[in-house]
C-alpha cells in the first residue's frame, strides 16, 4: 500500500465482542499519527462490527500492524480505500428519521419498509433497534436527496402502513426538536380513553339512535360540529348526574395511556387533556393520571340533574388549537416541541398546530393530513416516535 495525504481508509473489524478491541485498535492508529474522522461501533448478540474511517499520513506498515491485532484478538478485518468526508458528503441531503413500530418486525416487514425506501430514493445510513425484549420498534436514519419530496415520501409511507396494516411507520425531520419534545397533548374520546362518553349516556338513558344519527350527519357535513353538540347534549336533559359520575370513575384508559403519561411525568413533560368531550370525565382523567391540564365541555347541572345545555365556550377545532397554543405560551414552550394526539376531524387543527401531530387509530383522513399516525400499537408507541429505547423506558417507568 503506497502513501497518501489526502485519501482514506475504512477499516473495519467483525468478530466476537472482546473488551480491548476497540482500544487496541484505536490505540495503533494514534501511534501512526491517523487522523480518525469517523467511527461507528454495534453489537448483535455479543458479535461486534467496528469502523473506523481515519486518514494517515503514511499507510506503510500500518494495515500489518492492524493485521496482527486482528489476528491475535480472533477477528477479522477489511480495509477500503474511500473518499475524503469532504468529497462524499452531499450538503444538501436532508436528514430524516423513520421510526417503524409493531407488535414484531419481522425479515418481511423490514425488507417491505427497506424496499419502499428505496424505490422513493431514500438512502438509509444507520438502522437501531429501540426496543429491548423482542424486535417491535427501529429507527432508520435516512438521507433525502434534493429531488425527493418528504411530503411525498410520508404518504407514501402511510399508505404503506396501512396496506400491510402490522406495523406504523413515522417520518421526522432529524432536527434539534425531535428529541427535546416538552409538552403533550391529548384528546380524551377514542384517543386517551377506548370510547365515546356521550354515546355512552345517550345508551344509559334510552336516546343512543338519537345521538347516532345527529352524529352521522355531522360527519356527513349537514351541521357543523357545535350545532351537533348541542343538539346531542339536549338529548341528555334530566339524566342524573349520578350516571355522568359513575361512568367518569371508570372510564377505559386505552392501551399503553397509564404507560405514556407515567414516563412523560418521569421525564418533565408537561400533559394535557383538550377534549370536545365533558369535563366530569376529562377531570377525572386529570386525577386519576396526574394530568397537568384538562380542558372540555362542561354540562349544565340542576337538582342533580342534566339540563341539557352546555356552560361556556364549546370546545371545537378551532377552540382546541387555541388553546394548545395558550397552553405552549404560557408554560414557555415552543409550538415546535409540542405533540398533539388526536383521532377525529375535530383534532385536525390542533394537530397542525403541533411541532408534531399524531392520528391515533383515526380515520383515513386525519391519518393522510397528520405528521404521523398510529393504528397497530397503543398510546405509549408515541415513546418511540422521540427516540427513546426501551432500555431507558425501563429506566423511567
């Protein structure tokens, strides 16, 4: 091998993990004088591959000296000459980050996830496994070129997810903010609980097909959704409030719900519930999960009963993005570092909002408008999406 002042080598060693491998390695490329520009170590089930990318001064003698080591310490090792960081690397390439998660990524789920990639010219620089136990969650770090559209790229994603339909698949800008998100926020309805609280005391009190059908025509678009709201609420006139109670003390937490708000709290979130939903239930929830904030519709009370009516402003989608942004100003924290979770039309404006809004189990078009959506895992999948593994979810839950 001749000499060179400006090309570099790859060196890379495979074999059995061993505890002075890489310092011996590192320490024979200090005594030749290297310059290492980049190093990349992983362990799979106790077999190590290491990289070093270094530029020497002179490469005389140095690969034999490396040859020993490798042969002395049982591995094996590969040398490739490459170009100059400088040289190789794009400064236009965006960088992004796609999070996959399901109940378990298979060789059929990866290859259909690493395949899509790139076909879309996506190019993936590093895969890491998230969690721990079993293989559920990886993060692959991906480069876009100039010509691919990330907009694009992220339907083309979600149309994926839904087409295989056993795993979610998220793409993030890798940036400042994606790990140093600071707030959550949350609808209640089919999103922090499993149903709906209005349909379920429309059916305690006899008027279920009733407040179906006014909910149908919402979705169809023949009223806007606070004509709807209070024409369902007046429905309710004379149930007792005892029902309301009864039900907001056992509400169904939805899967992984106590596991997400649980380690947000460890790691100095702050949480909050912004629901179209009522405030007997959204309190309770509060309480019961030490929610920082709550915020719903509260329903009118007299001699124990309903009236039928609602108190204050009715919290819509436009209501919802308000007060997220209210509640970012007044804790000081930028919309950016903001999450909003939500699985209904009216979390649409309040996800946009967001530095990063989330459709969970939504329908298809909160799912194709939102930053990301889940539908094959629960509420704490979202622990996932800010890079946490599952070594540190132990750590903290």
């Amino acid at each position: 091998m001749t000499s060179t002042s400006s090309g570099c080598l790859l060196v890379t060693v495979t074999g059995k993990d061993h505890p002075s491998i890489t310092s011996r390695f590192t320490g024979l490329l200090a005594q030749a004088g290297a310059e290492l520009l980049d190093v990349e170590q992983v362990v799979v089930q106790g077999r190590l591959t290491l990289c070093l990318l270094v530029r020497l001064p002179d490469t005389r003698g140095v690969p034999k000296e490396l040859l020993f080591a490798a042969r002395e310490l049982g591995v094996a090792l590969d040398f490739q000459a490459v170009e100059s960081p400088e040289a190789a690397e794009s400064p236009v390439a965006a960088r992004y980050v796609v999070t996959a998660v399901g109940r378990a990524l298979g060789a059929r789920e990866l290859h259909s996830l690493t395949s899509h990639l790139s076909e879309q010219g996506a190019l993936v620089e590093r895969i890491v496994r998230l969690t721990h136990t079993h293989l559920g969650s990886v993060e692959l770090h991906v480069t876009l070129p100039p010509a691919v559209d990330p907009e694009a790229l992220k339907r083309s994603l979600l149309a994926l997810s839904m087409r295989d339909n056993t795993f979610d698949v998220a793409l993030q800008r890798e940036s400042l903010f994606r790990r140093s998100k600071r707030m959550v926020v949350m609808d209640m309805d089919s999103t922090l609980i499993r149903i709906e609280v209005i349909d379920e005391l429309a059916r305690a009190y006899g008027v279920g097909e009733q407040v179906s059908r006014i909910t149908e025509r919402a979705m169809h678009g023949e009223m806007d959704y606070d004509e709807s709201l209070r024409q369902r609420v007046s429905l309710l006139a004379g149930l007792d409030v005892s029902v309301l109670r009864e039900l907001a003390a056992n509400l169904p937490l939805t899967e992984g719900a106590e596991t997400l708000v649980k380690v947000l709290k460890r790691l100095g979130y702050r949480t909050a519930v912004i629901s179209g939903g009522f405030s007997v239930a959204a309190e309770a929830l509060k309480a019961r999960l030490g929610i920082d904030h709550a915020f719903s519709n509260v329903l009118e009370e007299a001699d124990g009963k309903l009236t039928g009516r609602t108190v204050g402003p009715i919290v819509n989608a436009r209501r919802k993005a308000e007060l997220l942004e209210q509640l970012a100003n007044q804790e000081g924290i930028l919309l950016e570092q903001v999450i909003a979770v939500g699985d209904g039309a009216n979390d649409l404006l309040m996800l946009e909002r967001a530095g990063l809004g989330i459709a969970f189990r939504a329908k298809p078009r909160l799912r194709e408008a939102a930053d990301t959506s889940i539908s094959a895992g629960g509420l704490d999948t979202i622990l996932y999406l800010l890079g946490l593994t599952g070594r540190e979810l132990q750590e903290v839950s």
